[in-house]
C-alpha cells in the first residue's frame, strides 16, 4: 500500500511538471475514446435498423393463375422445410386484389374494369434473412415451381425478394463495419503516440532521480511504477471526459435527433449503454498502461 501511495504521489506530480502535455495527452484519449465511443452507439443503431429492416425480408414466389393446388401445396411443403424458413403461406389471385385496392387510387381501380392481373403467391417469412438468396435460389431451382410460375420462361422473374434493396443493404452493413475497424484503429495509434511522448518527457525530466534510484538499488518495477500510474491517470481521467460526453448525448441530444427522424430506430437500450461506459474505461486504462510500457521500454533502460 506505501508503495501504491507512493506511485500515486509521484504521478500526480509528474503530471504537474509536465502540465500541457499531460493535458494534450488526456485531451486526445478523451476524443479518441468519444469517437469510438459514438461509433459503438451508432453500430448497435444501425444494428437495430439493419434488424427492423431485415424483419421484412421475405419472398414471393408468384404463380400461374392455371397452377393446380396440389402442385401449390407440395412446393409450399417443400420450402418449408429449407433452413432459414419460419413460415410458408398462400395469397389468392382474389386476396392480392383485395391487399391492392387499398393501397391503389380509385382511377387505377376503375382502369382495370373488372379484370384481376394479379397472380396468386406463395408467401415465405425468414427466420434468418442472411440467407434470402439461397432460399430463393432453391426455389427457383425446384422443378415443381418452374412447372407453375406465372413466367416459365424466365423462373426468376417470378421471384421477388427485393434482390437489389437486400443486397445493397447487406454491402452498406459490411462497409460500415470495415471503416469503423478502420477509424478505430487510427485513434488508439494517436493516443498511443500522444501518450507516449506524454511520459517519455516525464522520464527525461526525471532522469537524474531515476539514475539516483538506479545507485541506491531501486528495483526495476519501483522506477516504473510512478510512470505506469500517471499513464493509467491520463487514461482514467480522459475516458471519464468520454463517459460523460456520450451520456450528455444519450441524456439530450439522441432524444432531440429521434424526434426529428421517428421512421428510424434509435433506440439503445440501458444496458448497451453501460457495456460501451466499461468498455471505454477498459480500453483507455489499457491505452495508457500500454503506451507508458512503450516509452518506458524505449526511453528507461532499466
């Protein structure tokens, strides 16, 4: 405990002597941490969109208006039992019209004249919208729905899953992740070097009592102590600015931003919160424990 004392002692005077760079230090793991902290918060919004909006992927596989219902009723067996399937259902040529004409205006209504075009569909829900293309891949390849497709020429063309929105969705996801790893990466580098240079002053400041300590036979973990210290005191006071900063945004301005866009899904919940807080804290300690050990390692040759 007197030599835990005697740490805390040495480092917060080390981070007097050496004011402005302690500050640049904290200042950097502040930001850096606030940073990758908003980018947490935003992947599990993102995450929380991504789900809302593959809840609603499903597929369609529309057939010919002469398709026989045995035919109908062996193809539905048969997809439900593909993985990734929760449901299978059927929508009449009579029922599609019926799911139109609440949507479509009255004129489009009259212009039909008593003619339904819809064909009848067998409706397929996910339970793992990941797997989208194969499912309808698999469909598409079945004997049975080429032989009562509303298109037997072009099987494909009477599937429709959203192709082009699923994809694009699944690619956005992917990018998103990489430019966060990316971004992440760049800012535990610069508070590393900030922090870095931070205590490789204080031991140049600090060199002749080092040298003293080293004749008097001071153990190697006695000198680096003080400096590990005022490297986890950077880290714990910058990731505290962090902790803060994202709760007053939580507190205020998510709220206000939820407000304005309510068609998008913000919501985080408590728990997330508190996952992202120690995280930070655990992530900033390690920064500054690591960046002490480089300068020290490169700077106190003991």
């Amino acid at each position: 405990m007197s030599s835990l004392g005697y740490f805390f002692k040495e480092s917060l005077q080390g981070f007097t002597r050496n004011l402005s760079t302690a500050l640049g230090s904290i200042v950097t793991i502040f930001l850096s941490l606030m940073i990758i902290g908003v980018f947490m918060v935003g992947a599990v919004m993102i995450d929380s969109m991504v789900s809302s909006v593959e809840d609603e992927v499903s597929i369609t596989a529309y057939v010919a208006d002469d398709a026989d219902q045995a035919s109908i009723d062996a193809l539905s067996a048969t997809i439900a039992g593909y993985e990734g399937v929760a449901s299978v259902g059927f929508t009449t040529k009579d029922e599609a019209l019926e799911a139109f004409s609440q949507t479509a205006s009255s004129d489009i209504l009259e212009s039909l004249d008593g003619v339904n075009p819809l064909p009848a569909s067998i409706d397929v829900e996910l339970s793992d919208p990941q797997l989208v293309e194969q499912i309808a891949a698999q469909i598409e390849a079945n004997e049975t729905f080429r032989a009562i497709c509303d298109n037997p020429a072009d099987p494909a063309e009477s599937l429709k899953y959203g192709q082009e929105t699923v994809g694009k969705l699944f690619q956005l996801t992917k990018y998103v992740r990489y430019i966060a790893v990316a971004l992440i990466g760049l800012l535990v580098f610069i508070a590393l070097v900030f922090i870095n240079n931070t205590i490789r002053l204080a031991i140049m400041a600090r060199r002749k009592e080092i040298a003293i300590m080293r004749l008097v036979g001071a153990s190697n973990g006695f000198i680096r102590g003080p400096f590990l210290m005022e490297g986890a005191l950077h880290a714990i006071l910058g990731a505290g600015l962090a902790v803060g900063a994202l709760q007053l945004m939580r507190m205020y301005a998510i709220p206000r931003v939820a407000s304005a866009l309510p068609f998008l899904a913000f919501d985080v919940s408590g728990t997330a919160y508190l996952m992202i807080y120690g995280i930070l804290v655990g992530a900033g300690l390690v920064l500054g424990l690591l960046g002490s050990a480089f300068a020290m390692r490169r700077y106190l040759k003991v």
